[in-house]
C-alpha cells in the first residue's frame, strides 16, 4: 500500500512538474502598456491552465469565464499584490485573445510576423542602440500604413476629429508584431 501512495504521489508532482514546465506565457505584445512585469507575473500564475487550454484548442469564452472567476477570487482575498481587478483581467483578456487567435490562424501569424520584421528590422538595431522604444513603435506604425497604402501620410494635427482621418485598415497582427519585437529590443540593465 506504501508502494501504491508514493507512486501515486510521484506520478502527481511529476504531472505537476511538467504542466508548470510547459506553461504558455503572457505574450509581451498583448500586455497593456501600463502593465508592470509583477502584474503579468501574477496573471500568468492565476490563469496559466487557461493560457495552456486556449492555446492548445479551447475557445475564448469558456476560459475567460474561468479565468475571470481565478481573478475575481484572487483579487476578494487579496492575492494580487496591491493589482486590482481591472489590471489583471485586462492582461488575461488581451493574453487569451491573442491565443485564441494564434491557434486559429497560425500561419497567417508566421507570414505577418515575417513581414513585419522585413519592414522594420533597422528600427529594431535602432532600439538595440539606444533609440527611444516610443519614436521607434510610432516610426514602425507608419511604415505598416505606408506597406498597405503607400499614399499614408501620418495626420499630427490632435485637433481633427478622428473619424476624418484617412487610415488604411490593417490587421492588429502586424501592429503586435511590430510592439513584440520592438520590446524584445530594449537592453536589459542587468
């Protein structure tokens, strides 16, 4: 019988072990801007089952309804470090959406991501050496526009009510790609 239980409790803390191991992450580029690095840290660990559901096949609504319960809970017991409820959930919204998303059009991922690189890997050297991330995410933006519409010239005028402003429709993939690889550029002070 002692042979069973610590079988059984290996298998359990291996099981555990592995799940932890392979856990999908928060993609940096669908955190808020104001999300802080303990933020995302502890969404990831009140929604990782969820993360790893979505990505692996489960669909939206049925995993934030999970996830939103974990925040909610978390939040009523004082398990989020200070972080409130809309702080959290808004990181687990965009984080699940985004997976949602990856795992129904993965290839269309692959080619914007490839595209968005091409259009903007001198902006990424330019972040790697110390340009600002903010003129560089801007100057990434414009160059999506002018890849859909060459004609796109940037409106600075804060005056004009944007619904007059001439923007090419594009896909929020290639702006997350643009936001992801730009963060990864950032020198990290060690």
């Amino acid at each position: 019988m002692k042979t069973i239980k610590t079988l059984i409790l290996a298998a359990a803390l291996t099981t555990a072990i592995s799940q932890s191991a392979f856990a999908a992450g928060i993609p940096v580029e669908s955190a808020p801007c104001n999300a802080t690095a303990e933020s995302i840290e502890i969404t990831e660990t009140l929604i990782a089952d969820e993360l790893e559901a979505v990505k692996n096949g489960m669909g939206y609504q049925p995993a934030w309804a999970k996830a939103n319960k974990a925040i909610f809970d978390a939040v009523l017991n004082g398990e989020t470090k200070g972080y409130g409820y809309a702080d959290i959930a808004n990181i687990a919204r965009n984080a699940l959406l985004q997976y949602r998303d990856m795992y129904l059009r993965p290839e269309y991922y692959k080619l914007q991501n490839d595209k968005v690189y091409n259009l903007i890997y001198d902006l990424i050297d330019d972040v790697k050496n110390g340009k600002p991330h903010n003129e560089a995410l801007d100057e990434a933006y414009t160059r999506i526009y002018k890849s859909i519409d060459p004609s796109y010239v940037p409106n600075t005028d804060l005056a004009v009510d944007k619904v007059y402003l001439d923007i090419p429709a594009t896909d929020i993939v290639m702006f997350g790609a643009a936001r992801k690889y730009l963060l990864e550029a950032i020198p990290q002070v060690q």
